[in-house]
C-alpha cells in the first residue's frame, strides 16, 4: 500500500516523528524530513548518533512522522524522552506512515549518522488551519537544535549559549503561552546559564 505526504515538503521540514520501541511504546522525537531534490529522489531524513529513533527504524523499519504546530510537543520530542501508547500524537495537524530503509551512512567527527529513505504508506491530515508564521514557535525550533548541539564537540558551546539567550529573548517577545512552555522544556533540560 502506498500513499502521498499529506503536505507539500520542501528544504528540511521540522517533525515529530514515533517509532515503535521494544518496550511496546511509540517513542517520539524530532526528525528534519528533506524534500526530493528532484523528480524520482526520494523523501530522507538522518538520524545522528545511536538515538531511539536510529534503533527503532533499523528493527521495526517504520514510524509516523507528524506534523505539528504545538511548541510543547516539539520541544518535548527533540529533549527529552517522549513515549506513547498510540502512534499518532493528540497534537499532529497531519501524519504520515512510512517504511524507513537506510540508504547511506557515515560520521561526522565522533557522530554517527544514518540516512534513511523514507516511502509514505498511509497518511491523514487530523486537522487544516489557517498558516500563521509565529517568530517564537520558529525560536523554540532552533533553541531545540542549539541545546542538542550543547554536548557534542565540533560546536563552540559559547556560541550555541549565545543563540540559547537570543532565542529565549525572541520567545518572550514574539512567542504566545504555548511557545514559553516550549522554552520552559528547553531551560529544564540544558544545565547551563545564558
């Protein structure tokens, strides 16, 4: 059975993606979904480091990636372990069941990474809205790639401390309820000061 994304894709697109794990619970995370580059390419995400989602997809070979507006769910998916009994989370606006086959892989520095392809079989918008561009939902994202990036060595930790304290600033001035929770998550789980 095949299906369509339920969204156009382009450039890297922010999920929240559950994989099945061993422990019969649907782990959530944050997963950048890459557009084909050109016709007949194949929708890839990476995976880095040995990660849930890294194990889940070589074992199950599958998962839903979902696609959300909600900052909380996000921030929760990309810092801290996230799990679920059902694979669709209350929060996805539209998801997508893929197989997920690894097409390539590497290191970069000391960090693993696996490529996978990923080939939609079901799919289902839950829910259509009006786009709105939120500048503190777009801060909450990029303070989740910041604070991931705090622990490995190829990335000048002051500098990633100086985008934390921006984002932040960006989050109170620009963010809603939603989007200061979201930060919240992400000030409880990187031990350092900004």
């Amino acid at each position: 059975m095949t299906a369509d994304w339920p969204v156009d894709l382009r450039g890297v697109t922010e999920t929240v993606v559950t994989t099945l794990g061993p422990n019969g619970r649907w782990n959530a995370a944050a997963l950048g979904v890459h557009a084909p580059e050109g016709d007949g390419d194949p929708v890839t995400a990476r995976t880095w480091g040995r990660t849930r989602t890294w194990r889940n997809f070589r074992e199950e070979g599958e998962g839903y990636v979902q696609f959300t507006r909600d900052p909380v769910t996000f921030a929760e998916a990309a810092l801290t372990v996230r799990e679920a009994d059902d694979p669709v989370l209350d929060e996805a606006d539209a998801w997508v069941r893929v197989d997920a086959s690894e097409v390539d892989s590497g290191e970069d520095g000391d960090t693993q990474w696996v490529e996978w392809r990923l080939e939609p079989r079901e799919s289902a918008v839950e829910r259509e809205s009006v786009p709105t561009i939120n500048r503190g939902f777009a801060a909450v994202v990029e303070a989740t790639v910041a604070a991931s990036r705090l622990d490995v060595d190829a990335y000048d930790t002051d500098r990633l401390l100086e985008r934390l304290a921006y984002f932040e600033d960006v989050v109170e001035r620009c963010g809603g309820e939603r989007e200061r929770l979201g930060f919240d998550v992400v000030r409880a789980q990187v031990d350092a000061e900004w």
